[in-house]
C-alpha cells in the first residue's frame, strides 16, 4: 500500500509515461501513429487499477473504481486496436506530413504522446482520490454514480455498435445513420462517455478531496463540446456528406439525446 497521494501519483506518471513512450517506438518503427488513442485509453483504464491496488483505501471504494474505469476504457482501447493494420488515421497522417516538413516530425511526434501520458494522468484524478476513502463501505453517492455509469457504458457501447453496423453495409457509403440511438442525437457516444467521467466523479466525492474528481469530468465535457470531439466531427460529416448531414443537424439535436425535430421547424 501507498499511504500518500503524491507517490502514488508519481508512479501512475511512471506507468503512463512508460506505456506511451513505448508505443512512441513502436510508431518510430511502423510510421503508424493510430495506436496512440489505444495507449491513451489504455493508460486511463491501468492507471484505475494500479491506484486501486496500491491505495490504501476501503476495499469496495477501490474495486468499483478500478472495475468501472478498466472496463470502459479497456474497451475503448479495444475499438482502437481494432483499426491498427488499416493504415494510419487520417488525423496522424496529416500531422506527420506538417511536422515532417518543418523538420521536426519525430521530435514533436515524441512530445506529442508524453502529452497524452499527461492527459491520462491528470483525467485519472478520480480514480486517484477514490482509493483514498477509507468509510466503510459504498455510500449512497457512490452507488448513484454506479448506476449512472451501466447506463452510460451501456449507451455508449450500444451507439458504436450500431454506427459499426451502418458502416460496414456497403449501401451505407456516404449516407447519414438516422436510427437507434442516432435518431436522438448525432452523437450520442460522446454524450454517455462523458457520463462516465460524471460518474467516476460522484463516486470519488466522498473521498477527502475528493470533490476535486469532477474536474476530469469538466475536462472532457469541454474537450467533446468545443476542441477535439464535436466540432471536428461535424465538419468531417459536412464535408463527406454535404446537405445530408445538413438536414441532419436541423432534425436531431447535436448532444443530449432528444426527440427529433419535424422538417422545417426552427432548431
């Protein structure tokens, strides 16, 4: 057991650092940087375990979290390595081809995963606190994060699953996906991701400090909302798919599931 945050904070530095440093060189050999988003998730998913075991913790507080934080992330680590071998994101592929004309492409590239170390460290605040609280047992707060998570890890595996099964169905191409889940907001996985972080936060909120958790969840609801989920998302639809994806966005709201709008009514 570690009885203190702060070493027990370094270590999960250490452990990130090292799982994204060693995917760094396995981008050096392959020229693929796609598995840097499995290295993320992934490091997000061992950092709830490794805090749950070293944390000195009630032992129910340091299973739920590490239970709930390595399931989901683990399985979207897994959604990732399921795309490696099909040539590189379009993402990383672009960046190479910018950083590599100014001279600097492994360098930044090497930067670039230690900041994803970093993002993982900090997000996994909540996972951190949560095996620092030492009450008996799962309060009531707990549990409600609990059952906000099944239905947020529920809802999120179920919208990949059917956006999966609308894309490999060739007479797909370039169409808008319009049903299940998708026909109540155009982006329902990000939505029950960041519940998630909302539950983790309202099960670490007991802890001492432990307040401080639903800071990840601020972290990743700006980060879908404003930087690096929604808004590339929405212009890559625009682009691919035109005045389809239009008519789309007047219909069915664009984050928290709700009822879709007739054609022609005001947003």
């Amino acid at each position: 057991m570690i009885e203190h945050r702060l070493p027990l904070f370094l270590v999960g530095w250490a452990f990130a650092a090292a799982l994204l440093g060693a995917l760094y060189l396995w981008q050096r050999r392959t020229r693929d940087a796609t598995a840097v988003d499995a290295g993320w998730a992934g490091a997000v998913a061992g950092l709830a375990v490794l805090y749950a075991i070293l944390g000195p913790g009630d032992v129910a507080h340091r299973v739920a979290i590490a239970l709930m934080g390595g399931i989901e992330n683990l399985r979207l680590a897994a959604v990732v390595v399921s795309r490696i071998g099909r040539g590189e994101d379009s993402r990383y592929r672009d960046l190479r081809a910018r950083w590599a004309e100014k001279g600097r492409e492994q360098l930044t590239f090497a930067i670039f995963y230690q900041a994803q170390a970093a993002i993982a460290l900090v997000l996994s605040l909540p996972f951190l606190l949560a095996t620092f609280d030492r009450h008996h047992g799962l309060q009531t707060v707990a549990w409600i994060g609990i059952a906000i998570w099944i239905v947020a890890a529920a809802g999120e595996a179920l919208a990949d699953r059917q956006l999966a099964q609308f894309k490999a169905n060739p007479a797909n191409k370039g169409k808008t996906m319009r049903y299940g889940l998708w026909s109540l907001s155009r982006h329902p996985n990000y939505f029950f991701q960041t519940l998630t972080w909302l539950a983790y936060g309202l099960v670490a909120v007991s802890a001492p400090w432990g307040w401080l958790g639903f800071g990840s969840y601020v972290i990743i609801l700006v980060l879908v909302l404003f930087v690096t989920g929604i808004p590339p998302a929405e212009a890559a639809s625009l682009r691919s798919r035109g005045d389809d994806y239009r008519r789309y966005q007047a219909e069915t709201s664009a984050f928290i599931p709700w009822f879709p709008r007739r054609a022609g009514s005001k947003p």
